[in-house]
C-alpha cells in the first residue's frame, strides 16, 4: 500500500514540474530579445517567449514519452 502511494505522488510531481516548467522559464535568443526590448509593445514580447519556450519545450517532452514507452515494454 505505501509503495502504491509513493509511486502515485511521484507521477504527480513529475507530472507537476513537466506542466509548470515551461511557464517559469524564460527563454529568449540575444537578437530577439534586442529587438523586442526596443518596442513599446510588451504582448509581442511576451508571445515571443511563450512560443520559444513551447519550442524548446516539446523535443524533451516527446523523448520523456518514448523513454518511458520503452521503460513500459521492458518492464512488462
């Protein structure tokens, strides 16, 4: 029963930080940020870093998923 339980709270923080992550990073190449800090329009700015983040983001999310597709297959 314990080990059920701490199975559980640790698939709900991974699966915490892998929601929340992405949200508390702010990612911004150097030219990009040069020109957007130029502007007066910070909602540009702002959608910029969401989309670089959401780039950046989802290669690690697809390999966590196949990595644990496999861990799946091995351990059955």
């Amino acid at each position: 029963m314990r080990s059920i339980i701490g199975k559980t709270v640790k698939k709900i923080w991974l699966g915490a930080i892998m929601v929340l992550l992405p949200m508390l990073s702010s990612a911004q190449c150097a030219m990009c940020r040069a020109v957007l800090e130029s502007q007066d329009d910070s909602s540009m700015a702002e959608g910029i870093n969401n989309g670089i983040v959401y780039l950046m983001a989802l290669p690690y999310i697809l390999v966590g998923a196949l990595f644990y597709i496999v861990y799946r297959k091995m351990k059955t």
